[in-house]
C-alpha cells in the first residue's frame, strides 16, 4: 500500500522511542539536545548594575549642575563599594560593578570632571540612569531554557552562566550505515565502466552527526540475499537505527526488503506518495529501526532528511523534529509527479523588495548529485497539482552546517 509522507511522519513518530538522557560537561555538551530544564540558580544581573563608567550618585544630588559631591570610594566589577551613599556623595564606579547602597543612578564619566576628593557633575542624571537593576533579566527560579532544545554555540553561554559545570543531555542515537549494490566500490578505487563510488555512506554518516547523532559506517554489502540477511542481522544488534541504501526498488537484485522479511523484521512502510524515494523502507528488528532508502544519492538525502533525521530527533526528545519550513516566491513553473508530493531541489535568494525566492534547480533526477549539492532547500508541490512562477510555495530549508 503506497502511503503519503504525513501518514509515514506519523508512523515514525508513534514508533520511535525516546533514548534517554546522560549527564556530560558543559563543555561536552555542544550541539547537543538538552534533557532538563535550565533553571536560575540566582538573579540576574544579581545586583544593581552600572552600565558605565562614571560616578554612583543621588539624581536629586544633581539637578542643579555644575554639582560638586564628595567622593567617598570606588566600585569596581568584583570589587563592590560596601559602605552606602549619603546626600552631596559620589562614588566611583565602573561599568559593570555592583551599584552602592544610596545611590540611585549613575553618571557617565565624559559628563564629570574628578579632583582629589571630589567630583565635579556637569549634567544631571535621572533615577535608574544607566543602571540595570537586579533580576532585570532573569529572576532567580525562572526557567531559561527547556528541554527539547539544542544547546548552540549562543546558548550554551546560558547553563554557563547559571552554574551548569554538567548538564543532562539526551542520549545520540547510534546509527549504522550500510550501503548495498554490486556496483558499489569504495571511495578510493578506481571504478570499472560498470561501477560507481560510493557516496552515499560518508554524506548520511555526515547527515547523521549533523543530527547529532553516531555513525558508523559498515562495508559495502553486494546484491546477494545471504549476505545481506547476515550483515543487516549483526548490525542490529547493536545499533539504534541501520541505515541502508540502494536495493528497495522492484529490480531482481533490490532484496533488502527481502532480507528484513527472511530475518523476521516487522515492516511499517514500503512505498510512499513521495518523489524522490517512492520505495522507502522504515522496519523494525532486534529492536533497530531500520530505514531502507533508495540508491539514487539524491533519493537517499531527501529520504534521509524526511524520516531518518526526524527518527534521530524523536530518539533525542528534541522539541523540534521537523526542518524549518517556510514559503518562498517560484521563479520558474514547477509541477509534481502524479499521484506523489513531490519535493524539487532548488536555491534561495533575496530580491531587492526582501522577499524570499526559490529557484528550482536545473537538474536531471534522482541520480544528479553534483547539481543537488547545490540545494539549499526542497519546494514542496502536493501531488497531482502545478505552481506556477511568481507564486509562493510551500518550502523546507535545508541546514547548513
Ligand atoms: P538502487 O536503489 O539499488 O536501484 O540504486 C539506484 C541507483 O543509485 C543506481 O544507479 C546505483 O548505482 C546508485 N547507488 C546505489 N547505491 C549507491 C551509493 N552507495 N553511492 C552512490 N550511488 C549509489
Ligand atoms: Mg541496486
């Protein structure tokens, strides 16, 4: 039965499980899904804050200008002034540094003139000036980050902040990766007319990580229904996710739904609505979710990047499963497949007016890898219909790395 990409998205989500979660160091914890609530261990700033160099002061100390205060001492970013602030007082203070007691606003030094014991205030200030006061950011309690979000290059300064030396992060799910075809020989060999390289391990194992995931690839298997059956049996064993490629078709050689059916595997789907990767296979055995995509490069990374991706998020409790989507203005017709949602490689650019365009790229199917490398998202065309130029559509972006 050929099934739509919604109705497979919702098999792999009722099916795949949570990994759990273990507790790393911060440091180890980039790009990682975070598995608890961040939470504010104090206020922040903790105190009231200066935002300038300058003087710690009463404003109503300076309303009538030139104002000449005595300077009692200096606050400095880790060094507070303990003492308070009384009336015709200043204290010296740097950006940064804990407001004292007293004051109620700061002036900034270019508006001062300091002679010894004294500072000279030649502009008035107002209450709260250039002061952040304590909790103006965060209140201590407050939830700062909750779980499901990866910690990025930006936010991991947050449970730093907080006090987060370790934090509890979802598990990554262990990905094997088996590409399949007689034809296939490694990277480095040189191809006989009848062979082709194998490119699709190193780009899904790099898919893979990108997700957050481990991969790891395994040999290349041939076209033979015993030796597939025992490399994908040992491979289950002790992986979260097998990933194959190639040999899901109807060709008297695709035989690893054959395979997965001899081992006792439990099949979910096999065909899809979908352009590229009608033969996708998503199966479950020894408890490995098994992924059987098409050959074709361009089918295994749009195939990938629809349920395998979505797979290794759901196994990591990510709040987001899905690729940012959006729309975007066509700039040529496109049309889909019959009876297939059909999703178009294409490139994105900023007109002059700031909207958004796709362009779909120039390409010869599913096999036309050099030109698909160029993608930077997928125009989605429901089936059956066509979008014409200069309409929005429907998109996914792709990420980049
Ligand atoms: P299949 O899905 O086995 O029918 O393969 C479809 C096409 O993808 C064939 O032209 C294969 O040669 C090609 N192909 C299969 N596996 C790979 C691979 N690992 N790297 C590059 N091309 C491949
Ligand atoms: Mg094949």
């Amino acid at each position: 039965m050929m099934i739509s990409v919604d109705e497979a998205l919702q098999i792999i989500e009722r099916e795949t499980p949570p990994l759990g979660s273990e507790r790393v160091e911060l440091a180890h914890a980039l790009n990682r899904v975070i598995a608890e609530d961040i939470v504010a261990d104090t206020d922040m700033p903790p105190f009231d804050r200066s935002q300038m160099d300058g003087y710690a002061v009463r404003a109503s100390d300076t309303q009538n200008t030139p104002a000449k205060l005595t300077l009692i001492g200096e606050s400095a970013a880790g060094r507070g002034f303990s003492g308070a602030i009384s009336p015709g007082e200043a204290v010296r203070i740097m950006t940064g540094a804990p407001v004292p007691a007293g004051a109620d606003a700061v002036q900034k030094i270019e508006l001062t003139s300091e002679t010894e014991d004294f500072v000279t205030i030649h502009e008035p200030t107002s209450e709260g000036r250039y002061i952040v006061p304590r909790a103006a950011e965060v209140q201590k309690g407050a939830t700062v980050i909750a779980r499901g979000e990866l910690l990025s290059p930006i936010s991991v300064a947050v449970p730093a902040a907080f006090g987060y030396a370790n934090i509890n992060v979802a598990k990554q799910p262990r990905v094997a990766i088996l590409a399949t075809g007689t034809e296939i020989v490694d990277i480095s060999s040189k191809p006989n007319p009848d062979q082709i390289r194998n490119s699709n391990s190193l780009m899904l194992a790099a898919l893979c990580s990108q997700a957050g995931a481990i991969p790891h690839i395994l040999p290349t298997a041939g076209d033979d229904l015993a030796q597939l059956k025992q490399i994908i049996a040992e491979a289950t064993q002790d992986c979260d996710i097998l990933i194959t490629t190639g040999g899901v078709s109807v060709g008297k050689y695709d035989l690893t739904k054959a395979a997965l059916t001899e081992l006792g595997a439990q099949l979910y789907f096999e065909k899809l609505r979908l352009k590229p990767g009608k033969p996708t296979v998503f199966a479950k055995l020894n408890k490995t979710f098994v992924f059987g995509l098409p050959g074709n490069p361009v089918s295994a990374a749009v195939t990938y990047y629809l349920f395998v991706r979505t797979a290794i998020r759901l196994m990591q409790s990510a709040r987001e499963t899905q690729l940012p989507a959006g729309h975007a203005i066509l700039t040529g017709d496109v049309k889909a497949a019959p009876k297939r949602t059909t999703y178009l490689p294409a490139t994105l650019a900023t007109d002059a007016a700031g909207r958004l365009l796709a362009t779909p790229l120039r390409w010869q199917g599913s096999s036309d890898f050099t030109t698909f490398a160029q993608t930077q998202a997928l125009i989605i065309i429901p089936e059956n219909t066509t979008i014409p130029s200069n309409t929005p559509a429907k998109i996914i972006h792709l990420p980049t790395p």
